[in-house]
C-alpha cells in the first residue's frame, strides 16, 4: 500500500514538473507531464483513466512537441526565406539548445538571418526572416502551452467522468 502512494506521488510531480517545464522552450514538458499521467492511469489499473483519453494525451503531446520544434521554422518560411535561411534555422536551433533559455531563443533566430545573409546579402530581408522566426517560435510555445492544458483537461475529464459514472 506505501508503494501506491510512493508512485501516486511520483506522478504527481511527473505532472507538476511537466507543467512546468511546458513553460520553457526545449526542455521535456509534454514529456513529463505525459509520463506522469501514464503513471496515475497504470496505478490505478486504468480504472479511471482509459485506453482513449490516453491516446488523445499521446497524440496532444506529439502535436505539441512538433509544433514547438516546427514553428520557427514555418515561421521562417511564410516570410519567404531561402533554403540557407531555413537550415539555419534548424542548425542555430540545435547550437542554441546547448546554450540555455537565451540560446533555445536566438540560436534559431540568428541561423535564419545569417542564413538569409548568405544567400541574399539583403539586410531587410534577413531581419524580416528573423521577426518571422522568432514569431513562429512564439506560436509553437503557445501551441505547446495549449496542449499542455489539454492534457491536463482530458486527464481531469477522464479522472471526473469516471467517478460520476460509478
């Protein structure tokens, strides 16, 4: 019985944790919050929380881990950026990941720019490049946020339908 507990606990956090880390770009959010969700639903032999609001939470949490790694570069390309811009993009956010908050943020930014820079060596259109981006950017997190919230309300959902139906 302690081990329940031990476990309901761990789930918990799972989801505080998730919740959290859903607020700051690159860092496992949806992942956490996912797992701590699976964990709640196991420990309580799927009574409660079954096969399909797990499904939904999954494919929320892909949707919202896609569009956080896909939007500024989306972004990126609504602006018209070249083929330069938009791997610089994904190269400046694979550097900028290593580098913390500030890099997750201007790494792509920066990759876009000088990836415009490179093949147009137009200044207006590589700040413009890197206003798409960084706005893309802003869309994934929101997306990724909402997503978060949606879990939370599937799981919730799932979690007082079943009470009210027992």
């Amino acid at each position: 019985m302690a081990w329940h507990w031990l476990g309901y606990t761990l789930a918990v956090l799972l989801m505080l944790g998730g919740t959290i880390a859903t607020l700051y770009p690159t860092l496992p959010g949806l992942l956490l919050l996912g797992s701590g969700m699976l964990l709640a639903a196991w420990l309580d032999n799927f009574a409660h929380v079954g096969m399909w609001p797990l499904i939904a939470i999954g494919m929320l949490a892909l949707l919202g881990m896609l569009m956080e790694s896909l939007a500024g570069l989306l972004g990126a390309h609504k602006s018209g950026a070249s083929r330069q811009a938009l791997l610089g993009a994904g190269i400046g956010g694979l550097v900028g990941m290593f580098l913390g908050l500030f890099g997750a943020i201007v790494g792509p930014i920066i990759g876009a720019m000088l990836g415009e820079l490179r093949a147009r060596r137009s200044l207006p259109q590589a700040g413009k490049v890197g206003v798409a981006t960084f706005l893309g950017f802003l869309a994934g997190t929101a997306v990724k946020i909402a997503c978060a919230f949606a879990m939370l309300a599937v799981f919730g959902g799932a979690l007082i339908f079943s009470a009210a139906s027992a």
